[in-house]
C-alpha cells in the first residue's frame, strides 16, 4: 500500500487542476469587475460592453502570450535538469512557482493595485516551465513508476484525472463565486482557496511521492554483457544439437548391427 502511494501522482494532478481553475475563476471576474467599473464611469451606456470586452481581449492576449513566449524559452533548461537530477523537478518547481506568483492576486485585489502588476505572475510562471514542462514532467513520472503491461492504464487514468478535476474545479470555483455573500471578497477566497491548494500539493510531491531509482549506466552495460553471454552460450548449445544427434545415430547403428546380423 505505502508502495503505491509513493508512486501515485494521480492526486498532485486532481489539486493543481482545481487549483488552476479556482485561480483562473478569480483573475476572470476580477478584471471583468475592474474593467467594467472604469467603463461605467467614462462611456456611454451604447458602447460601454464592447470596450469592456476589448479591455479584457486585450489583458489575456498579453497575458497568455507572455506565459508562452518565456515557457519555450525555459522549457528545455527544465527538462534537461530532470533528466541529471530528478524527474520530480519539473513538477516542484511549477507547483512552487505558481504559489509563489499566483498568490500576487490577493494584493492586486484587496488593495486595488494596477491590473497589469499580473503580467509579472505570467513572467514568473513562464520562467517556471509552465504546464508544458510540468506535464511532460508528470507523463515521465507516471511512465518510470509503473509497469510495462499497466503503462497504458497509468496513462490514461492521470488523463482523466485531469479533465476531471478541471471539470469538478470549474463547477466549485463557479458556485463559490456566485453563491457567496460577500462580493468585494469573492475572487480573494478563490485564490486563497487555490493557494491552500497547491500547498496541499506540493507537500504531497515532495515528501510522499517517490521516484525509483533509475538504472545506472555501468549496471545497464553490465546487464548487457550477461544478456550476451546467454545468448553465445545458448548458440552454442544449438550447435551441439546436430553432432549429438548424430552420435546417437551412430550408437544406434552399432547396436543394432549385431542384432540385424544374427537374425538374418
């Protein structure tokens, strides 16, 4: 049972998914809020849902293209440190990442500050890997913690796992938003929400999860000697097949001669 909690990841995935959509939730509504309390105040009531629409388009395209600009520029750092150290590097260090950057919402919130303060959260999560490091990361740790005849099964099910707990954490993140009293505080309790989340979870990669230690370089070559040797010496004995088969052949003949001769 310890075993396999050590090489389950199936709930890191479930709380960064709920986490993920609980953050995106609360900066969605949170620039719609902002946006649409300047409009009211500066445009007429005929264009104001248009330039409010435009304003937040204009937010995400920069947002998004900040987090995937700066990922493929630290992409390859990231896997190329999990493969000399640790497979588990590229999901620590993305969990860490958006602990550390997404929780510059709460501030951005409760103190007004400037919207455009979370192009630095995106900045930061791109220089973290994003997801693409951190699910390359867990389709890695998820092939080398399972067996060759249950690989495909793992895969599928950390998959559906994810989409699940996307699916579970939209509907909490919506239904939190909508039914809570309070609404000056609506988008701070999604991210401290989402915050206690992804402390919940990188608990869980780091001090439950485990990586099996991986074969090394002299032990590989050494299995591979052997591997050859087996292989000469069962060659060998399939050459010794035909001879002794012949001397048994010859043994027969022999044998039988004397017998053939008498009874003739």
């Amino acid at each position: 049972m310890c075993e396999f909690l050590h090489s389950f990841i199936e709930p890191v995935v479930a709380l960064d998914q709920i986490a993920s959509s609980f953050y995106d939730t609360a900066l969605l509504m949170m620039v719609q809020e902002r946006y649409c309390a300047v409009n009211s105040s500066t445009s007429a009531n005929g264009s104001k849902e248009d330039e409010e629409l435009d304003r937040v388009s204009h937010f995400y395209i920069i947002y998004n293209t900040l987090v995937r600009l700066i990922t493929v520029m630290s992409i390859y750092y990231f896997a190329k440190l999990g493969d000399l150290r640790s497979r588990k590097i590229t999901i620590v260090v993305l969990l860490l990442g958006c602990l550390i950057s997404r929780s510059l919402l709460l501030p951005v919130n409760l103190w007004n500050l400037p919207l455009e303060m979370m192009f630095a959260t995106a900045t930061f999560n791109g220089l973290n890997g994003g997801f693409t490091a951190y699910w390359a990361g867990v389709m890695v740790l998820v092939s080398i913690t399972s067996s060759e005849n249950k690989r495909s099964i793992r895969l599928i099910t950390t998959e559906c796992t994810c989409g699940l707990a996307g699916f579970i954490g939209s509907i909490l993140s919506g239904y939190i938003y909508l039914h809570f009293k309070s609404s000056y505080y609506k988008s701070s309790i999604l991210v401290a929400c989402s915050l206690a989340l992804y402390i919940f979870s990188l608990y869980y990669c780091i001090l439950v999860l485990k990586v099996p230690p991986e074969i090394k370089a002299s032990e590989l070559h050494s299995d591979k000697q052997v591997d050859k040797e087996n292989a000469r010496f069962a060659a060998g004995q399939f050459r010794l097949l035909p001879s002794l088969y012949l001397s048994i052949e010859k043994l027969e003949t022999r044998v039988l001669q004397p017998t053939i001769a008498k009874s003739g």
